[in-house]
C-alpha cells in the first residue's frame, strides 16, 4: 500500500438539493486533473458525457450533468497501483464516499459503475442494514 496521505473530497460548488442521481465509477485517476472536475477536458469527464450523449443527454461536460442534477464521483478515493483494487483501499474510501453520499437529501438513484463500485456500496449497505443491497454475480438482469 501506499503511504498515507490526508484525502479530500473535491466536490464541485452545487446546490446539494438539485442532486437526484449520483454515477460512481471505481477509482480516481493517477492524474486528479484528468477526474470528472479536474478540467475542462478531463478523460473521465469525456468518457461519461460521452454515455449520457449516447442515452440521449444533451451536455457536453460534467458541470451541465450537475445542472440536470447527476453527480459523478469514485468509490475508491485513491489511484490504483496494479491490476485490480485492493479491499484496503476501498475500507479507507468507505467514509468519503458515506460523506458525499449522505450530502444529497433528493437522492432517488444510485449508478453503481463496475465491480469495485458494487462492493463499496454494498459494504456501505452491509454495515447499515446487515446485509448487501445488490446480489453477487452478474447484475445486468436488475
């Protein structure tokens, strides 16, 4: 693992009201600056304005998904170091993603983008409810 390092969750200036939906995808990118609201041409803010224009969403960046009330975020709150995440890293995360979660009181959705985004959300559900929220194996049947 890493050395420890102070996270902080950078959460565009927004009115939390407005917030009905949240996307979480896995992990921050190496390069902050390339995350959903580091610039104006990040690689993940390109990747999922690209999904939504593809539904039928007319935006072209994360801020415009703001203002329709979607915000973007990662389960894990730092880069990835290998092949895949380890469950360390996702335990440390836990608490930020409760912290931005708990920031919405609309929430009515919750897209859970991958394999590390399923099981954070589900420890997440686990340790309010006992049990997980979203069923192993393949979810695409939900």
């Amino acid at each position: 693992m890493a050395p420890e390092r102070e996270l902080k969750v950078k959460v565009p200036s927004l009115d939390p009201g407005i917030i009905r939906a949240v996307m979480i995808n896995e992990v921050v990118p190496s390069d902050s600056l390339q995350d959903f609201y580091g610039s104006d041409d990040s690689a993940y803010q390109r990747s999922a304005v690209t999904l939504f224009q593809q539904a039928g969403v007319s935006v072209k960046t994360s801020t415009e998904l703001l203002s329709l009330g979607i915000y973007l975020t990662n389960a894990v709150k730092f880069p990835k170091t290998g092949y895949t995440v380890d469950t360390a890293r996702i335990e440390q995360s836990l608490p930020l993603l409760e912290e931005e979660l708990a920031l919405f009181p609309n929430l009515r959705v919750i897209m859970l983008m991958g394999d590390v985004a399923k099981k954070s959300f589900n420890m997440i559900a686990k340790k309010a409810t006992g049990k997980n929220c979203i069923p192993s194996g393949a979810t695409y049947r939900l």
